[in-house]
C-alpha cells in the first residue's frame, strides 16, 4: 500500500461518451465547456443576482487537484455532487482526493457510489481499486483493476493499480508485465511513474527509485504523497538530508499530512536524535489520530533513550492500530522489551510470542523469550 496522477487517460470514458464542445480531463476529471465570446457588460441598474452567480464547481476542483490543494478540491467535487447527485464524474475526483488525504473510510463510499451511477465506465473502477489498494484490501483492489481492464483495455491506470496490488503481493514479474502495459499506453502518466518507482524500491534497487519518483514529481509536482515516497527512498539510502528534505516538501505541501512529519522524525533516529525525533513523532499524532506508524515510532524512539516508562504506551496503540503483519510484529517485539525492562514479565512473554506467530524468525523476540527463561530460572543458593 502503502499512496496522485493526472489521468488523461480517463477523458471521454469518464461520461462515456464526448460530449460535443467538451473536453473531459480524467486526473481532475473535470469539463471545460467552450463557450461564446462574453457580451458587452450591461449597465448597472441592468444587472441581476444571476451575474454574480458562484462559478462552476468542476472547473475548480480540477485545478486544485492539479496543484495538490486536496481540502479545496474536495469542497468543490462536493458541491459538484450536491447540484448533480447523478453523475460520476465528482465522485471519482472527491474519491481520488479523499484517497491522498488517506481518508480511506471517506473515499471507499464515494468510489463505490461511482461505480454505482457508471457500472461501465472504466475509470470509476480503476479509481475503487486505488482506493481499496492503500487502504489495505489488496483483493478487493485487484478484482476492481481487472474490471476496469475488461471494460477498458487501454486504460493506462487501471493496468498501473494491477501492477501495484502485484507488488504489494510480491509477485513482481506479474507487477513489471502490468507495469510495461500501462507505459505502453501512457509513458507519462504519473500514476505508472509512481507504480514503477515503487516497485524498484521493493526491489532495493534504491537509486534508481530515486529517479523514478523523481520523473513522477516532475509530472505533478504538487503532489505530496510523491515528495514522501522519495524521501524514505532516500532515508533507505542513507541520505538523509536528501531524505529531510523531501519530507518537508511533502509537509509544506501537505500540512496536515502525518506521514511527512513522521518521516522526519524517522531521519533524527537514524541519526540518533531521539529528542528531535520524539518532537516530530509528538507532532504527527495529532494530525492523524489512527495512523499506528508516529506512535510506534514514539515507542522505539523512547526505548531507544531509555525511557521505557514512555515507550509503553505509544508502542500498546501501535500494536492495537498496525494491520501489517511485519510491522505489527516489530511493535510486539519491541513493547516485549519494554515489558521486560520494566519487570512484567507475563506481558513480556506474550508480546514475544505474538511477534513470532506473525514473524517466527524474529530474532530480537527470540532473544526475549531466551532472556526470561534465564531470568525465570530459580536462582542457586
């Protein structure tokens, strides 16, 4: 999963037919209507209210779609919702922005109500898939991908989200297959920029991930979710001022965003801040309550200080929130530590055994369980 396109690919597909003297975008999947030349503007007392009518929404949201501006685009799709409950296109755009604010629970409706008004078009599926994808059900993606591809086999999206439910699978010769159909049709399209970008950097092949968000930036440099995919490229590198650096990029241009300001607290501990790392952790909490990662993190960064008294806490809400296993595994394995050090050591024991159902080679919650065998063993007299 775990995240964003212009979607030219999705012009006339997303009404289904062209309409004449329109041109339908699919990223902002917006409508430009060509109108006449403006007449001569009346005199004052001719005026009525209806000159100062507010401007259509569609036109708006695309725009700040295209500028990453997701809380504008949002309340222009949903005033475009509100004048015309029948159409499809402002709840594939409200999907879509609902999606990169990681609102997974606000997007899923809207992209199912999509699909609901246009079961044929294409593009709403392919936007369910992306939507399913990051908010981790995987099957459902891939189902939603593949009805897009039988509606609409040219559809450059749609085979980019089939490749990045591939990746998340690991298959990732099935992911580069989809990914080399999806460039084929769009070589610019930045939702396959960012699938290929990801799937190198589940490859390890680090640098040149770097330059394939790079690419994807340069097609929406507004959007950052793409800045905060480079920066952990980069933070994997070890370069982690090249890393800050893209995740503050993110946050300006996403300020309630808390995966950036994580990111950033992440880049002080591997540097071993653990102050200016708590800071940032602290920070980001707030700004997305159910997001596990700031508090594990929190967790780590205060064991890693000493703190276990601290460490308690933020790693217990990480556990309760974490749906991926290997991370769930690693809060576990750390909050048995936590326990350990603090003398509960029932609790100990069962955060180590949970770590190792999910990852049974994990060899810190090993050592653990090693450690309170000896430390449960009765003492000689």
């Amino acid at each position: 999963m775990q995240a964003t396109r212009r979607h030219g690919t999705f012009a006339s597909r997303v009404l289904g037919t062209v309409l004449l003297g329109s041109v339908v975008a699919g990223a902002g999947l917006y409508l430009f209507v060509t109108r006449p030349a403006l007449p001569l503007m009346p005199a004052p007392d001719q005026l009525s209210a209806t000159a100062f009518e507010e401007p259509p929404p569609l036109p708006i949201a695309a725009e700040a779609y295209q500028q990453g501006d997701w809380r504008t685009a949002e309340e222009a799709y949903s005033r475009a919702i509100a004048a015309d409950p029948s159409s499809a296109i402002p709840e594939i755009g409200l999907a879509r922005v609902l999606t990169f604010q990681y609102r997974f629970r606000d997007a899923i409706p809207h992209a199912r109500r999509a699909v609901d008004l246009a079961p044929r078009n294409a593009a709403a599926h392919a936007v369910l898939s992306q939507t399913l994808n990051w908010s981790g059900d995987i099957d459902g993606a891939a189902a939603a991908a593949r009805r897009s591809i039988d509606m609409d086999p040219n559809l450059s999206e749609a085979h980019a989200f089939l490749a990045e439910v591939f990746v998340d699978r690991y298959q990732l010769a099935d992911a580069r297959r989809e990914l080399d159909r999806a460039l084929a049709l769009d070589a610019s399209g930045v939702e396959a920029l960012r699938v290929r970008a990801y799937l190198l950097e589940t490859e390890g092949r680090y640098a040149d991930a770097a330059l394939a968000y790079q690419e994807a930036i340069e097609s929406a440099p507004r959007f950052g979710h793409l800045h905060f995919a480079l920066g952990n490229v980069y933070r994997a590198m070890g370069r982690l001022d090249d890393a800050l650096d893209s995740f503050r990029t993110a946050s300006a241009l996403a300020p309630t965003d808390a995966r950036p300001v994580t990111g950033m607290g992440m880049v002080y501990v591997a540097q071993e801040d653990f102050g200016a790392a708590i800071g940032y952790f602290q920070q980001a909490i707030p700004l997305d309550p159910g997001y596990s990662t700031p508090y594990g993190q929190l967790g780590n960064a205060y064991y890693a200080s000493g703190d276990y008294v601290n460490a308690e806490e933020p790693l217990a809400k990480a556990v309760e929130l974490e749906r991926n296993p290997l991370r769930l595994s690693s809060y576990k394995h750390v909050l048995g530590w936590t326990y350990l050090r603090k003398g509960s050591l029932d609790n100990a024991e069962a955060q180590f055994r949970g770590a190792l159902d999910l990852t049974p080679n994990l060899e810190g919650a090993r050592q653990g369980l090693a450690t309170l065998a000896t430390m449960r063993q009765p003492t000689r007299s």
